[in-house]
C-alpha cells in the first residue's frame, strides 16, 4: 500500500490549513480516505425528506452539501492530476456559491448526489493509489498558491471530513 505522508510547511495556501486539521489524527491520507468509507455508507440511507433541511436561513441545504462535495472533491482531483502530470499551467480558483447557483442539486433526488458524490470518490482513490513518490512531490498553482499534489490528497480528504462533520453537528445526518 502506497503512503502519502503529510505536505511540508509552504506545500499548499494556508487557507487550506483548516482542511488538514480534520484530517491529523492520520499519518497517511489514504487512511483518511478509507475512515470516510463509512460515512459514504451512511450517506447512501440518509432519507429524502431530509434533503432539504437546512439549520439556518441562507445555509446550503443537506442535498447541496453533499453535492458541494462532490464538485470540489472533482476540482480538487484535477488539480491533483495536472500537478501530479508535471502541468505547471496555473489554475483558477473557484466560487462555490457560484457552483451552487447553477448546480441543479436541489432538483435532484437527495440519493442521485450521493451517487455522484461515491462515483466521484472511486475516482478520487483510483488516481490517488496509482501515485509514486515522484508525481506525489510534483507541484503546481492553483488559485495563486504554489501546491503539491500530495496536498491536494490530503486537502481532499480534509475537504470531504469537514463537511462530513458539518452534515453530522449541524444537520444531524
């Protein structure tokens, strides 16, 4: 099993700090992953009648949450593949209100996301496991920050942890 050790000091923007600290009980981003596993499963018997809950005024609903997920973890595996490829054309970053705005997520059925959210993860973990120590110190730009594509493994799985949380604290799912 490939390990992907934790990025260095200056391998990502520091506003992804907050991402990495959900994930740092793991010494290997792919033990993140797996841990996720379950909440993957869960996610799968979650009931439509919660899908459009939301706990405050003008917060993204359960059905956009996972959705948001997906699109990010689908962004952020991009940035993966073209750093880890030796891509050095800089990335923009983007506006995931925005994204929201025009995604659809709520006129689908709370299961359909959840299924794009899986499919989106079995692609995240097909790239991520076929990764040498090379490709994972390959670095390139993304929204004006010099990044590593091992970052971008470990961002991922911090990205999908801190909405996981966030689902189960605010939500309750």
């Amino acid at each position: 099993m490939t390990t992907i050790a934790k990025p260095q000091a200056g391998d990502h923007a520091p506003a992804f700090q907050a991402y990495l600290n959900d994930v740092a009980s793991f010494s290997n981003a792919l033990d993140a992953y797996d841990a996720q596993e379950a909440t993957l499963t869960a996610m799968a018997g979650w009931p439509e009648a919660k899908a459009g809950y939301r706990y405050a005024e003008g917060k993204w609903s359960v059905r956009e949450v996972v959705g948001h997920m997906a699109d990010t973890e689908r962004i952020m595996t991009y940035r993966l593949l073209r750093f880890a490829r030796g891509d050095e054309t800089p990335l923009a970053g983007f506006d995931e209100n925005a994204y929201q705005l025009k995604s659809g997520f709520e006129s689908r059925p709370l299961a359909s996301v959840v299924t794009e959210l899986r499919a989106v993860r079995n692609a995240t973990l097909a790239l991520v496991r076929s990764l040498d120590a090379a490709a994972l110190d390959h670095a390139g730009i993304a929204n004006n920050h010099r990044t590593t594509t091992r970052a971008m493994a470990w961002i991922a799985a911090g990205h999908f942890q801190h909405h996981a949380d966030i689902l189960k604290q605010r939500y309750g799912m």
